[in-house]
C-alpha cells in the first residue's frame, strides 16, 4: 500500500489525517507489535495513563491539588540497599524548615528532593574518637616560653615610662623583649634572670685580681726587657764613649798618672780571650761607674788597692756579670795562663791569670789585700784581681779571678804580644 493512502486504500490529507480527538492515540495503542506490546492493564510509557474509556490512554494531567500516587526515589530504600535492613528512624523535624515559595497554581507541583542531612545525617557511622599518646600531649603542653638572652636593652612598650628611664640609666640591664609570638615573661622571671646575668661578688673579685696581675705581668715583662736588653745597649753606648774620650786625653797629653777624680777614667782593660775591651774608672759607685759599664777601680777605706805602676801590690777592680754591660760575664771561662792586659797613657801592664775562687761571700775583703789568700800567692808581688757577682742574674755571692804581671811594656815600643796575637 502507498504510503499516501489509508488502510482502506483511499487518499489522505495531511491536514486531515489525525484531526479528529483521540485518533493519535487510538492509531498508537492500537500497535500490535509482540516486542512492544505491555503487560495487561500497563502502558510501555511512563508518561501516559489510560483514561476511562476502554482503548484509550490520556496523558497525566497534575494539579496542584491531585496528590501524587508513587515516588520515583525511595531514601529508604536506598538506605536499606546500602546500609544493611535497619528499622527506619523517626525523621527530626527540621526547626527552622526551608522557605516555601508561593507556586502558580497554573504550574504543575513537584514533590522536594531531600535534603543530605535527611538521607544521611541520621545514620552516618559514628567515628571512635582519636586517642591521645603520651608523646602527642606532652608537645601539646611543652612550655613554649623564650626565656630572654643576654643582650643589650631593648625598649618594651608594654613597659612605663619609669621602667624604661629606669633601665636605661643601668645602661641597658634589663632582659630582652621576647620575640614576637613569644609568651611573654612574669614579673618574677624577668627578675629571676636579670639577677641571673648580674656577676656575684666573687666573680668581680676574681675578675679584679686577674686585671691586677696582668697588669703585674705586663710590667714584670717590661723590666725584665729593660734589664736584660737595653741597660746592655745604653751601657756600651756609654762606656765605648769613655774610651773614645779617654783615647782622644791620650792622644792631647793630658791623662797624666797620678790621683784620679771619682768616676774618671783612667785606663783600659783588654781581656783578649773573651774579647772584652772595657774603660777603667776611679771607684766603684754603681751609678756613675759600674752602671755605665766601665770597670771600678777598688780606692776607698779598708778596700783601697794599688794602682798597676806600684811597685808591690794588688790591683783590684769590679765589673757587672750581668746587665748594664755586663763586662765580666763570662771570666768563669778563663784558665791559667790566659793574659788580662791593662793599658795607661803610657804603659801596657800585662798579667797571667793564675786561679780562680768560684764563690765567697761579698763581705770577704781579704781577696782583694795585698797577699790574698787561696790565691796561691805566698809573698807580696805585682797582682791583679777580677770581682763579679754570682750567681748569674744575683748578687748573693762574688767569683774572684787572681793574675800575676809577667810584662810591662812602654807604648811607644808598640803593643805586647798578647794584644797583637
């Protein structure tokens, strides 16, 4: 059959087709088809119900005032699928319900979704609460505290105007504002520490007493440099200048023998072994003789000895060991034999060291007489004696150092052997 003719074979208009009531959906349930046929008493659409006729299905038509019959979402039954059978709960009553709109009543009503509170929140599974650890509460109540360091004052806000004055002419003794975050300290513990940072008595004591000895140190040290180092260097200065001056009185013909005035000098001493070259001066004052490193010439009272051109005696002379020159420091070195030569204006003296006493007391004056004993000296002769303190660095003992004149010989004869070798 063509399509543009009915089932009785005559032709249709397409204005006309279905424009009777009901003819539609008497054409569309009337369909036999054994695939889409329904159940009896339903239709295959969910949207269409029958009407009161037989053969005839209407579409659902909803008022506001018709109810409906069946809901198509079940929160029970969902919560049954998921949840396990439980028996259902009372459903709370929320106290403050959500605002109902006003609905046109021309408008079709439709049922409100429930809400997630309703669905779920009355069988939610109850979480166990957490249990606390010891570790856990004690980082919960550790005291986070700063406690304040030492460090220079720094002006707290929360402070008076006193406090601050107050700090600041201590010079800035208070303890240091906390750091931002930081709880901030009591009265009691910021006292607690500013006493904490004050030294006690015996600190400042103790601090005191070792400023002191070093300063004592410090001194001792200079005294030492200056003894031992520049009284040498101003010594020899000194007495390298006397023998020039007294070469310079030689050379003019003014250094005469005779009396000599106190600290004059008068001759050299040339000890060739331990290549001493040292003036010789009247006396032995220790400032103006014997500190400038020249030689003393013993000449006053119970200590008076004889001059080198005598013809019997003693000729005695002191010198330092150590400091100021120290001339004789090394005359423990000398062995018999070895020559001490004394030269005038007009005659060197020449001696031969005979012996040596190690030590005596400095009141022994018998080692400077005319015979002196443990010399090994029996009867008067042309001597000479070296004094010196010992030990080293001391003046407790003297050493004693004995020669005997073997040559005297004119200057104008040139000089002896023992200077020349």
């Amino acid at each position: 059959m063509r399509p543009e003719r009915d089932s009785s074979g005559a032709p249709y208009d397409a204005n006309d087709a279905y424009g009777e009531d009901g003819a539609f959906e008497a054409a569309v349930d009337h369909l036999e088809d054994p695939l889409t046929d329904p159940l009896p008493g339903q239709h295959p659409s969910p949207w269409f119900r029958s009407g009161g006729g037989s053969g005839t299905v209407e579409p659902e038509r909803r008022t506001p005032a018709e109810p409906q019959e069946q809901e198509w979402y079940d929160p029970e039954g969902y919560d049954r699928d998921w949840n396990g059978h439980q028996p259902p709960r009372e459903k709370q009553q929320d106290p403050h319900p959500p605002r109902q709109e006003q609905q046109d009543p021309q408008q079709p009503q439709h049922a409100a979704e429930p809400t997630y509170e309703q669905l779920y929140g009355a069988y939610a599974p109850e979480q166990p609460a957490p249990v606390p650890d010891d570790e856990t509460m004690g980082l919960r109540t550790a005291d986070t505290r700063r406690i304040a360091e030492p460090g220079p004052a720094q002006p707290n806000p929360a402070e008076g105007r006193a406090a601050r004055r107050k700090a600041a002419k201590k010079g800035g003794t208070r303890a240091t504002a906390p750091r931002p975050g930081a709880a901030p300290l009591s009265r009691v513990e910021a006292r607690r520490a500013e006493r904490a940072r004050r030294p006690s008595p015996g600190a400042v004591i103790s601090r005191g007493l070792g400023e002191v000895f070093i300063t004592v140190g410090v001194l001792m040290l200079l005294f030492v440099t200056y003894q031992l180092w520049w009284t040498n260097i101003r010594a020899q200065q000194q007495a390298d200048g006397a023998a020039h001056d007294l070469q310079e009185s030689w050379a003019k013909g003014k250094g005469k023998p005779g009396s000599f005035e106190p600290g004059q000098g008068f001759a050299l001493l040339h000890i060739p072994r331990l290549d001493v070259v040292v003036p010789v001066a009247e006396g032995i004052d220790k400032q103006k003789v014997l500190d400038r490193g020249m030689v003393g010439h013993y000449n006053e009272g119970a200590t008076k000895t004889a001059m080198p051109e005598a013809r019997k005696g003693n000729f005695a002379v002191a010198g330092h060991r150590n400091t100021h020159g120290e001339p004789f420091r090394y005359i423990n070195r000398l062995e018999p034999g070895d020559p001490i030569v004394v030269e005038t204006q007009d005659t060197y003296f020449v001696y031969k060291m005979a012996s040596i006493l190690p030590q005596t007391a400095p009141s022994n004056t018998s080692v400077i007489g005319p015979v002196p004993p443990g010399s090994g000296f029996t009867k008067p002769g042309r001597y000479i004696t070296l004094t010196t303190c010992t030990p080293e660095f001391t003046s407790k003992y003297r050493m004693i150092v004995w020669g005997k004149m073997v040559e005297e010989r004119p200057r104008d004869k040139g000089k002896p052997s023992a200077l020349v070798n």
